[in-house]
C-alpha cells in the first residue's frame, strides 16, 4: 500500500465516522447513545492513525474501552466510581505520551469532558457536556487541518444541541402531562 491508499481508505473512514456522528445524540437511549458513540470512536481511530494523528488516535482507542464499560455500568464489574477516575487518569497518560504540541490540549480536554458526559445515566447532561467536548474536538480538527474532524465536530455539536432541544422539549411535555 501506498500512502495515496492508506489516504483513501482514512478518508472512507472519516466519511463514514462523519455520518455516524449525525446521529449519536439524537437517540433517546443512553445505551444506544453509547454504542453509535463507540463505533464512531473505532472509525475516528483508524482514521487519525492512518492519518498521523497520533493524540486523537489513541484517545479515541481509550473511547472505545470506555464506551464498552459505560455501556455495562449496571453490572457489579463496571459500576464503581473507580472506572471514571480511571478513564480520566488513562486518557490524561494517553494525551501526554501522543504529545504533539498544545493542539493536543484540545483533543484530551474533549476526551476529558466524554468521559464525564458518557458516564452520566441521563441522556440530558450527556448532550450538555457533548457540546463543550466537540468544540474541543473542532479546534483540534482545525489545527490539524482534518477536514472530516472539522466536519464530524461541526455535526456532533448540531446533533447534540438538537438532541438536547429534543429531549428538553419531551422533558417538559411529560412535566406538563404530569401536572
């Protein structure tokens, strides 16, 4: 393979993590939530590594674990407290050792805020805290110049603000029915 396939085959999977964002925080389900967000985190991370972004690479493998423990949070093995200290301490070690340069400020402060947001059982503060978190991501999309990243991001905020109107506005409804 040459680098003009590897470039194809990054670009096959930016595309296609690009059309897994549109739809991450429009689910209403925290578990379906988190499994569009682990495929989206596969794909982004062949993605970068095919595309040498060593920082966003790794943290994104870091997202896949965390998303599979998330995912189970209501077994005994993955409901202690220790798994969030736990994802926040190895994506902080992951973004230290991929270090390339302050951009990388950015793509750990994303993962940071995911990890918060992603450990959360309410599907309204996992949209909150996607937004901060994909802004994040954008900035470090724009300084790397990863023209699917930039796009990605700029969906998965849309998608997380209309996720969050959405489940805002039927939090109300029912609110209203109730009374």
């Amino acid at each position: 393979m040459n680098n003009g396939i590897i470039g194809v085959i990054a670009q096959i999977f930016g595309a296609l993590a690009v059309i897994v964002a549109l739809f991450i925080f429009i689910f209403k389900s925290r578990k379906v939530i988190l499994t569009a967000k682990l495929t989206d985190d596969v794909l982004w991370a062949v993605y970068y590594f095919l595309t040498g972004g060593m920082t966003a690479g790794a943290l994104n493998c870091v997202g896949v674990v965390r998303e599979i423990v998330f995912y189970n949070r209501e077994k005994k093995w993955a409901s202690s407290r220790l798994w969030l200290y736990g994802f926040l301490a190895v994506t902080a070690a992951a973004g230290v050792l991929t270090w390339e340069g302050m951009s990388s400020v950015f793509a750990m402060l994303g993962m940071i805020l995911a990890v918060f947001s992603f450990w959360c059982s309410d599907p309204i503060l996992i949209c909150s805290l996607s937004i901060p978190s994909e802004l994040s991501w954008l900035i470090y999309n724009i300084i790397h110049d990863a023209k699917f990243g930039i796009v990605s991001s700029s969906v998965a905020v849309l998608s997380a603000v209309v996720g969050l109107i959405l489940k805002l506005t039927a939090k109300k409804r029912e609110e209203k029915k109730d009374a």
